[in-house]
C-alpha cells in the first residue's frame, strides 16, 4: 500500500477500500470474508493496519500483502465495538455490555474490564464511538456520545486519569461537548 492513501472500514458490505488522497479510483483493500463488519482501523507502532470487526477479535494485516498476519481474539469483544491500541495493550470498546476491555497482546491475557458497573468511578460507557492513542504522553482516549464527554486512560495500566466535558446534553459552553463521536490526538 502507498503513502497517502486513505483506507475506510464499510460496515454493510464487510470490506474495506482503499483510495489515494488525490481522489483517483477507490480500490478494495481486502479480499471477500477477510473482515466481518469492521467498526474500526488504524495504523499501528509497527506499520500493521489494525481492523475491529463485529467479531470478538482484532486483527493486523500487513499493509504491504493486504494479508492478516495475526490476530487477537477477545471475549468479550463483541459487536458494536472500535479499538485503540498502545504499545502491546488494546482497548476495545463494547458498545452492548457498555465496558472497556484492556488486553495485552503480547502475553495475550486481560489486563482490565471496567465499564457501566465500574463502582470506582462516576464514568460509564454508553454510545462510544472515537478512540485514540497519545502515544506521547501514553494515554488512551475514547468519546462517549451519549454522556458528553471523551475518557483519559493510563495506556499502561489502565487507570482512569481523567473526563473531558461535561454530562450536560446540548454541549453550548466551550467546555463542554454535544454527542462527540471523533477523536484525534494533535502532537
């Protein structure tokens, strides 16, 4: 795959499709049954596309071969959900059982699950949709559409750092968001 190019996860027709920023023809990224339903993609530390499905799993493909080169399989991973990734953690967001699921893929074994019955914190997950990685500052942020407001996680361990926004709906002050969806760190 070339640089600037863009690629997009299509839920309905379970592919992904790739197409030069110059806006020349749109051409599919993986071949038909590579992906189930993909919510989420991104690019990870090692140049590997990094694709959530409706699965319960996370898989990489080289971006060169457009081939999976490994994957992860997660429990409690299911629909409804999109992923960050930091380092050898990952989160994954579950949009049906309203949690987080920290896992550390390179010893392949759960860090944390916390969520809607999460008692440590007033923070529940309830319609996230944008993750993003800080990869400086080694945080993991998630946006909450249906609470107002973007979550801040320890990318190392999992704890809850802080909540941007406020639970107000209708988001008018500058501190305060209206149903956020993206999230992007600016470094």
């Amino acid at each position: 795959t070339p640089t600037n190019t863009v690629i997009v996860a299509q839920l309905s027709n379970n592919s992904l499709v790739e197409f030069p920023l110059d806006g020349s023809v749109v051409r599919p990224f993986t071949s038909t049954g590579q992906v189930d339903g993909p919510f989420s993609v991104e690019v990870n530390h090692s140049g590997q596309l990094v694709v959530k499905d409706k699965t319960p799993r996370v898989l990489f493909i080289d971006l060169h071969t457009k081939q999976i080169v490994d994957s992860l399989s997660i429990s409690d991973g299911v629909a409804g959900s999109s992923c960050a990734i930091y380092n050898r953690t990952v989160m994954v967001i579950n949009n049906v059982d309203k949690k987080i699921i920290m896992w550390d893929k390179a010893n392949n074994k759960l860090v944390d699950v916390f969520g809607a019955d999460w008692v440590g914190h007033r923070m529940h997950i309830d319609g996230s949709f944008g993750t993003a990685v800080d990869q400086v500052r080694k945080r993991l942020i998630f946006t909450s559409h249906n609470k107002h407001q973007a979550f801040v996680f320890d990318a190392q361990n999992g704890h809850h750092l802080h909540t941007l926004g406020s639970t107000t709906p209708g988001g008018a002050a500058q501190h305060q968001f209206n149903s956020p969806t993206g999230v992007t760190v600016h470094q």
